[in-house]
C-alpha cells in the first residue's frame, strides 16, 4: 500500500493522459465511499489510482435535446437537490435521497455506484428502469455508450477496460404522462445497504386509467439487478387500481422465488417484496 | 433546580466537552511515545483446533517490523482477565496472552511489534498459521450434550449455581401456572473507540500502562502478579475513554501489551480495529431463561422459578460471576414469596463473554418482564395492574441477597409513567388492523448501587484548597464518558458552596491516587460521590477551623457561603477562601487538606420503568419505536442533563437489543456480522423522542440522595420494547432481537 500513485487530473485531458498510464491493478477514484473502505480492508490494493475528484468537467446535471445528462462525478446531493432530475427522473432523486447518510451523499457519486457494481446499487435498477446509455472514455479519448446491463456483468464486476473511465449517465427525459417510483428496504430507515430494492416506471392514462411501458427495475436480489421484464409484460396495458397493485406485489414475489431459490434470504424477501411492491404503488398514484 | 441545591440537579456541560468537540482531547488512539511500536494481533480463523505450526518468515522481512510474537516465545501463563483484587473467588485463570489450542474464530493467535502500523498489519497478514482442527461446539445445547469435546479441562460446563428463597406459600386462592423461554442474544458494546493500550517498561523495571479502563487497580493486580512484579513498580493510568459500556471492564491487553513492551525494550501501542473488537473482546452473553411462576387468579405472584443457560464463550473470565449474578435481580423487583433459580454458563467455541451495561439484569429482567406480560394476558389483566399488586415497596427485604433494597421507588415510577403515558387509554385502544400495527409495552427493572454485600467497597480520596481559593481533589476516576469527573465536581462544590470550575478533580493513576476497585457495578454515584462528598465535608470542617483560629470566633458561630466563612449575623465580618488559605498556609504553616476513606455501608436497587410505543410494519416486518417514556427512581439527579443522557442512551441501546443487535455466529463457527455495515446500532433516524421522567427521594446513602443510573437505565428497556411487538401483533415473542425475518414469519404463523 505503500507505494500507491495516486494522479490527479484537472480536467479530461490530464484524465485522458493519466488513463494511458492505467494498467489491470490501477483503480478510478471518485467519492471513495466505496473504494477507500475496500482499501482500508486489503480487498483491494491498487498500485495506481486515477482520482476523479478533480475533473470538475465531470460534475454537472444538464437537459439537452430531450435527455438528462449526469456527470459521471456528480454526487447524490447534488442529484437530490436538481429540478431537472425532480422533474423528468423523479425515481433517481428518490434513490439519491436515500442512499447512505448525509456525509456519504455528499461525497458518493453516480459513476462510483455504477462502477462499484453492487447488486444492492441503489441507482442500478433505477437506471434500468429509466433505460438509461452510460459513456465510457478511454485513454485515446474515445467515447461509447453502453446499457447498465451490458457495462455491469456481475457483483462487484464491470466490463470497463482499465484505462476505461464512466463519464455521463444520458437519461431519455419521461414525459408528463410518466410516473416513476424508487423504494428500497433495509435493516432499519436510514443509512442501510438495500435487502431489496424496487425502481417503477409507468406510462399512465389518466382518462382510461391504464398504465402501459411499465418498467421495473429490481435490485439486490442475485448477483446483479435486472429488469423484470415478465412483471412489466403483465401489468403493461392493465387498469392501475387496487387488484393490479395486488398482482403487482404477487408476481414480484414470484420473481424472487425463481431468482434466488433455496437462498437463506428467500423466505423473508418473497414476503417483504410484498409490502414494498405496496409502497412503490402507492407512490405512483 | 432542585430546590434547597445550589449546584446539585442543576446541568453542566461533561468537564471535558469542548476538548471533545474540538478534538482537543487525546485518547489513546492519538498518543504518541518516543520510538513508539505498533502492534497488530494476527486472530484464529477457525473456531477450535491446534496450532501446528506458525511461519512468521514472510512476514518478518516486511521493513519496520521488530519482533512476532506467539505461544512459541511467550509465557504459558494464564491471567483472569476480571481478576480485580488478589485472591479473588471464582476468577480462575484459563487465559493465556496467545492460544496454542485456539478455541473460536477470533482468538488470539500472534501479534507483531513494528514501527508503524501499517507495517505491523502488512506483516500479520503475511504469517502463515497451520491448524490441526478439532470439532467445535458453537451452541451450549452441544456444548453440555457433547462429553468427548472438552473446550476446557475440566469439561465445558464452566460454572453452576442454586438459589432457593423463602418457602412455598400455602395456597388459598386458586392459582394458575405459566411458563416461558426467552433467549437474548450476544451483543457487541459498540463504544466508539475501539481497545487501545500503551505499555513501556523502563529500564529501573517500572512497568507503566496508559489504559481507557474502568479500574486501575485490577490491571495493576492482575500485571503484576502475572509479571511476578512489585505493586509498586506497576503504574496504571487512566486516559480518555471513548465508551465502554462493560467492554472495557475487564483488563484484556495490558498483559499482552506490557509483555510486548518488556521484551522489545520499548514502548508499544497496541491498536484494534472495529472487526477485532466485535469477534476477538468480549460479547454480552447470550442467556436462555425459562420461567415458571404460580400466580392466584387475583394476581399475586406466589412461585418464580427460572433456569438460565449463559454462554461462556470460550473460556471462563467473569462468567462465573456474570452467570450467578442472574439470581440477584428479580427479588429486588417483585416480592416473591418462594424464589427458585438454577443456571450455569456453558463453554462453547465462540466469542468471550463478558461484562455489558447492566451485568445481567437486562438479560434475567428482559426474560422476566416478557413473562410478565404472558401472566397478566392470562389472567386477563391489565399488565401494569398487575405488576402494582406485586412490585417490592421501600425497605422490603431482598431475600437472595438478605439486604434491604431501600427507599425502593418502583411502584410510584410504575404509577406516575403510567399517568403521564396515558397507559390506560392507549392499552385499550387496539392495535388497528392493517398493515401497521401499533402497540405499547411496559417494563420494569430493579439494579444495584456497588459492591456492598459481596465484594470490596470503598474509596479513597484527597482534596485540597490552593492558595487562590480553588480547589483539587484527587480521586481515582474512571470516567468512561457519562459524566463522572464532573458529577464528582458538583457535589464537592454543593458542600463547599463554590462554582464547580474551581474544583479541579483528578482520574485514577495508581501511583498518584487513593485506592478505588473501579468505576462499575453501579458503584460510582452511590459510594465514589458519597466519598467526594464527605471527603469536602472534612475539608470543610478544617476551613472552619482556621477561619475560626483567624477570626478569634468559635467554629460554631461560622457559616460557609458562596465561597466565604462569614460569622453568622455579622456580614461583614468574613473571609475569602482565598484570605483562609494564603492565611493559613503563611502564618499558621497548614495545608487545608483532607483524606478520607469511605466504605459503602449498604446496596439498595435503583429502579427504572419503561413505557415503549411501537409500529410493526406487517408486510416487511420493520417495527418502528414511535413513543417512548423512561421513568428513573434515581435518589437524586446530580447533574440532570447528563442523568437525562443516560436514560436516552440507554433506550438506544436497549431498542437495538430488542430488534435488531446481535453477533451472529455461522455454522463454521464465523461470525458473520463483523463490521458496523453488518451489525446494525439502531440511529437516529430511527430514534424516538426519549422522554425522562425521574423520581428523586432522599431515602438511601448515596450524597444528596443519589442512585445509581449509567446501569439501571438499560436494564428495562428491551422488554418494554418486545412487550409492545406482542401487544401489537398478539404474539408471545420473546426470541431476541426480532427481526423483521422473525416478525414476518410469526405475522405469516398466527
Ligand atoms: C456508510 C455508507 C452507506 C452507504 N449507503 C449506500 C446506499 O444506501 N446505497 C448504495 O447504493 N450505496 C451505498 N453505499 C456505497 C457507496 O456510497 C456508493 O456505491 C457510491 O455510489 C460509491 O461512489 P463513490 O464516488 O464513492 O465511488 P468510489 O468509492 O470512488 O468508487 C467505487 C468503485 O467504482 C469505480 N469508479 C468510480 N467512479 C468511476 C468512474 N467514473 N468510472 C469507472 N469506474 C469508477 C471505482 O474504481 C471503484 O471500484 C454506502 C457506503 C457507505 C460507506
């Protein structure tokens, strides 16, 4: 641990630069809430860390040509204060908001939640759900988009390339007829690592009073968060009252049952999946 | 304000706040010494076995690193890590500084000295360790049913004990008989800082120890009696202590310390970080009680009979004690007229227990008080009313103990928190239908003040005026944190009638303070500020005496105020402490001073009901305490604020016994929560607003009338807590802490 480099680029040039100098045992820096502690227990011990914090060019929140588009190094804080999140994301704010503590809030960042790869990474199945392209610099300055699901592969497992840094989370903006949702469920209210987590996206039609492209983003349930497509399929088009929330809490329950059969967890999470199913419906209406 | 006092009831800040908050104030974790090692404690990984071999050659080349450590080089000998005076009954010694049989995941296995800490941690996960393993017993159930695994010699039944009090009463009513079990589970003390020791061994073969204990004089027995050194030539000395709450009670790495520093020949820090302080210190045992009682129908207790299961851990320590102290709480509480109670403690391959705020009263009293609840639901009884027929009133006699319990305030905390908590209306109301649940428990506790009945009780202490009129008194304090230094100020100051900030009061050094056994069994207020406040009496009499040599006035016409003997009716003839002490000190060539000796002359129980409110959410089994009401029978509150503080925290600590704090062990024998990530504190979101209620008499001998609290106030509240969930959802739970896995599986089971 001794002989760790740390770089601290400026801005995206020194970052491209300092990229070229990333190798297999090199490590990105951003908020450390994540890192740091993985250090402090020898679970990690990289010889060469690239600290983002410094790249202010990676720290913004802006609404351009119908998408959000988040800095890779943007904290929660500033996440859960944004209108524009508010207004066209509202799901993400709800997960900034109850992500952590304060003090972890304000320093976590988006890409870290992304790049940490947690199956209990609150903001993953949000972005799921929110169908969210996430951009990815290298060291010769080229840029691609990827899905979450393609960049994260596993618990705690990326596909980046090491001298691949996350700048910008792009979110298509929900339309006025959306209504999102972000619960989670932990040990106690606050500060606590999601046991389950929920993200609901719906398209609703208030004369009708159906809702339709539902999304469901579910986390911390196996390896890695998904869309529950099944759930999505059988609620999409459905009457939004009091027996759909019902299914809704039931299929879910089902899905945690074929995800993690014969696990500890099960019993208590194919029950608890209920309740929180209700809170995320009620939120919606 | 308490009326009558000038100082005594009123709030002052702790004594060392602004230090705190500022960072001004240095712990142990901050000390530095010149050419100071660091030592990092490499522990087993797996719960029984032998060390075969240990290869420390990897790790010794890592740069910094001056010498490892194991059973290799080490002395066989064994120490008691509760031993507090020589001779003591029950401490049998079965602890050595490292394991060549380790006996749980987390024992202790090697340590490295090195010049910093990062190479002395770098090093210990470089020493290859081979175990031969044997099989282990994690449970007490396999523990006593298994005869060929011996954890040790003697077998793994490590202690026993038999209480049978008062006689069966002739029944004349019809009576009905209930019985419960109840489990309560290890905990870990969660003080914020974690165990941090420093030893250096001069070269005139004086061993000092920098410690955050609660007793200098039991780490300076148990050094020197296991160094073969003179008493004298052991100093200990008390630091800032950042939390004990019982985990730092015991004296568990001054002897490996002061070792590593004998044979380095330099001073060494020796460090743990949160993972060693959950798996590798002590842990509140787990206890499993049953109970049986025979009550009338009207409501009268007439049989208690308990058996109790504790978990040793692996070794002995102070389970023995810890373990009978579970008969000497229940009898302080109810009047009881036949009292029956077996139990033992059970060696198992797991964490050492050891003492936790409370040393068995939160364990027997939260079984206790659940059953309780069981009796008045069967009787169909309101369970406050029926606890009022059978709570002990002032002066009943405690019959295990044969000692009064005193000026014994349960019933009038139980009558006037039921009051102020609207009990009856809020009992009856129901606890809905939905998916959230509300109910309200009620508990209640009995605690001890000190030793007295069964152990060394006194304290010696100095004071002194100084030229300019302030004051030093020279006591050995353990302030672990709720205020001790600054109570001990206040009463002093209460009987010398001048501002506290001018009384300057020492913690313990054994070179340089009066002999104290330590700051716990509720001992402290009762008999330390007993002692404070007597050994300022005799001072005060010694002011007296000069004021009245200056004055030409008999003593008795002289009165102490506000800092200055006057003559009483005559204003202005008076004289400043100031005049009193440069006066004396020059022209009469007398020190004011005064040494005092105190021995507790009695034990009676401090008393603490608790009202809880909580919301059981149905569906994902997260309970919620929404309304809580501490109601304290304390004697007298000393520096209110901080008695208050005391009752807050201690609800914090007793919801998180209730619901959610345990260190869990895995079938390996791991365990699994190692880390405050895991091991979940309740905080303060999830807090409700603590209400304080105290009762305040002056029945007993404690100065000014004061009662122990730091202790008392955790006893009650888990049970109120678990008495609420029950009411809420009309279970009987009483497998702890219920979780929400548990909570959900009883909803899914009714
Ligand atoms: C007390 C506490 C509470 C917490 N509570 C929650 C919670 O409620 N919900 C939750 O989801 N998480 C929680 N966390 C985890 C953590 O705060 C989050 O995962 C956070 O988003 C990490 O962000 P960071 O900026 O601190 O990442 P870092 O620690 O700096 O990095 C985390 C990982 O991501 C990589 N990385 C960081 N930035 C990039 C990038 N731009 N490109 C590529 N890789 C990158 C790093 O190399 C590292 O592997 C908690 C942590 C703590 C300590």
């Amino acid at each position: 641990m001794g002989n760790t480099v740390v770089l601290t680029p400026d801005n995206l040039s020194e970052l491209r630069e300092a990229l070229k100098q990333a190798a297999p045992n090199s490590k990105i820096l951003a908020g450390g809430t994540d890192l740091v502690l993985a250090m402090h227990e020898n679970r990690c011990s990289p010889d060469l860390i690239i600290d983002l914090s410094g790249v202010k060019e990676l720290k913004y929140v802006r609404l351009e040509d119908g998408h959000l588009h988040i800095g890779a190094v943007t904290t929660f804080t500033q996440i859960k204060e944004n209108e524009f999140v508010r207004k066209h994301a509202l799901c993400l704010t709800e997960a900034a908001a109850l992500i952590g503590s304060n003090q972890i809030r304000n320093a976590g960042t988006i890409g870290g939640n992304i790049g940490n790869a947690s199956p209990a990474g609150d903001t993953i199945p949000v972005l799921m759900a929110l169908e969210a392209r996430i951009r990815v610099m290298d060291s010769l300055g080229q840029v691609e988009e990827k899905d979450v699901d393609e960049l994260i592969v596993g618990s705690g497992k990326t596909s980046l390339k090491c001298d691949q840094v996350i700048t910008e989370v792009i979110i298509p903006v929900l339309g006025d007829d959306y209504r999102s949702t972000f619960v989670k469920l932990g040990s106690r209210r606050a500060v606590t690592i999601s046991k389950l987590n929920i993200a609901l996206v719906v398209k609703y039609n208030h004369v009708l009073n159906t809702i339709s492209d539902v999304r469901v983003g579910l986390g911390a349930i196996g390896v890695k968060a998904f869309r529950d497509r099944r759930v999505e399929e059988i609620l999409n088009g459905q009457q939004a009252d009091d027996h759909l929330a019902q299914v809704l809490a039931e299929e879910l329950s089902m899905t945690v049952q074929k995800a993690i059969p014969g696990r500890y967890s099960l019993p208590y999470k194919k029950e608890a999946i209920k309740g929180l199913a209700h809170d995320a419906w009620a939120n919606l209406s | 304000m308490s009326k009558g006092f000038k100082y005594v009831g009123n709030t002052f800040p702790c004594s060392d706040a602004a230090r705190k908050v500022t960072g001004d104030l240095l712990y142990g974790t901050d000390m530095k010494l010149p050419h100071l090692l660091h030592a990092k404690l490499l522990l087993s990984s797996i719960p029984h076995g032998i060390v075969k071999r240990i290869d420390t050659s990897r790790a010794e080349k890592v740069p910094g690193v001056i010498k490892i450590f194991s059973h290799l080089n080490a002395p066989d000998k064994m120490f008691n890590s509760f031993r507090i005076i020589p001779g003591q009954e029950l401490c049998i010694e079965d602890e050595p500084l490292f394991s060549r049989r380790v006996k749980y995941v987390g024992d202790r296995v090697a340590a490295v000295a090195a010049t910093s800490l990062a190479a002395a941690r770098e090093a210990a996960a470089l020493i290859d360790v081979e175990y031969e393993e044997l099989p282990a017993l994690l449970t007490t159930e396999e523990a006593l049913s298994n005869k060929e695994v011996k954890i040790q010699p003697g077998g793994n039944l490590a202690h026993e004990y038999e209480v049978d009090v008062g006689e069966v009463p002739f029944k004349a009513e019809e009576c009905i008989t209930v019985e419960s079990e109840t489990q309560t589970q290890r905990t870990h003390h969660g003080a914020l800082e974690p165990h941090v020791c420093l030893a250096y061994y001069d070269c005139s073969g004086k061993l000092t120890v920098w410690t955050p204990t609660q007793g200098v004089f039991g780490v300076r027995t148990v050094l020197a009696e296991f160094f073969g050194l003179s008493y004298s030539k052991v100093r200990v000395i008390k630091i800032p202590m950042g939390g004990s709450f019982g985990g730092k009670q015991e004296f568990l790495f001054e002897p490996l310390t002061a070792f590593m520093a004998m044979e380095t020949k330099r001073p060494v820090k020796l460090l743990l970080d949160r993972e060693e302080c959950i798996i590798h210190t002590r842990v509140r045992p787990a206890v499993k009680t049953k109970i049986k009682t025979v009550v009338t129908k009207s409501g009268k207790l007439q049989e208690f009979t308990a058996d109790s299961t504790l978990d040793a851990g692996a070794f002995s320590g102070s389970a023995p004690d810890y373990t009978s102290s579970l008969a000497l709480k229940v009898t302080k509480l109810y009047r009881i007229p036949h009292y029956k109670h077996t139990g033992r403690a059970v060696y198992t391959n797991t964490v050492k227990s050891g003492g936790a705020r409370g040393w068995a009263a939160p364990e027997i009293i939260t079984a206790t008080e659940v059953h309780m609840d069981q009796v008045a639901r069967k009787l169909k009884m309101d369970p406050v009313e029926f606890r009022l027929q059978n709570l002990v009133h002032p002066y009943d006699l405690d019959l295990v103990l044969n000692l009064s319990v005193g000026d014994a305030r349960v019933i009038e905390c139980l009558e006037r928190g039921a009051e102020a908590f609207h009990w009856k209306e809020r009992y009856n109301q129901g606890m809905g239908r939905g998916r959230y649940r509300r109910g309200i428990g009620a508990a209640c506790g009995a605690h001890k003040n000190g030793m007295y009945g069964g152990f060394v009780d006194c304290t010696s202490m100095v004071m002194k005026m100084n030229e300019d009129g302030s004051f030093n008194l020279n006591a050995s304090l353990h302030d672990v944190g709720c205020g001790t230094v600054t109570a001990m100020g206040i009463i002093a100051a209460e009987v010398l009638d001048v501002d506290p900030n001018l009384i300057t009061v020492t913690e313990a050094d054994t070179e340089l303070t009066g002999y104290d056994p330590g700051c716990y069994g509720s001992r402290v207020i009762y008999n330390v500020g007993a002692c404070a406040k007597e050994t300022a009496e005799k001072l005060k009499e010694k002011i007296l005496e000069c004021a009245a040599f200056i004055l030409h006035k008999p003593k008795e016409y002289l009165i102490i105020e506000n800092g200055s003997v006057f003559v009483k009716g005559t204003e202005y003839l008076s004289l400043t402490y100031k005049e009193i002490a440069e006066k004396t000190l020059q022209e009469n060539y007398t020190d004011l001073s005064a040494a005092h000796t105190y021995y507790s002359p009695s034990n009676p129980g401090s008393y603490s009901v608790q009202f809880a409110e909580v919301e059981v959410d149905t569906e994902t089994g997260l309970t919620r305490v929404t309304d809580f009401l501490a109601v304290g029978d304390v004697g007298r509150a000393i520096n209110r604020g901080m008695v208050e503080g005391q009752f807050q925290g201690a609800v914090q600590m007793g919801i998180g016994y209730a619901l959610c704090e345990e260190v869990k062990i895995d079938e390996q024998g791991k365990p699994v929560n190692n880390s405050f990530k895991k091991y979940h504190l309740v905080n303060a979101p999830d807090m409700p607003d603590v209400q304080v209620l105290l009762i305040e008499h002056e029945g007993d001998d404690g100065p000014f009338g004061a009662k122990s609290v730091g202790e008392i106030s955790a006893v009650p509240t888990a049970a109120a807590v678990i008495n609420a969930v029950n009411h809420a959802l009309g279970t009987s739970l009483s497998d702890m802490p219920l979780t929400p896995e548990k909570l959900l599986a009883a909803v899914k089971n009714r």
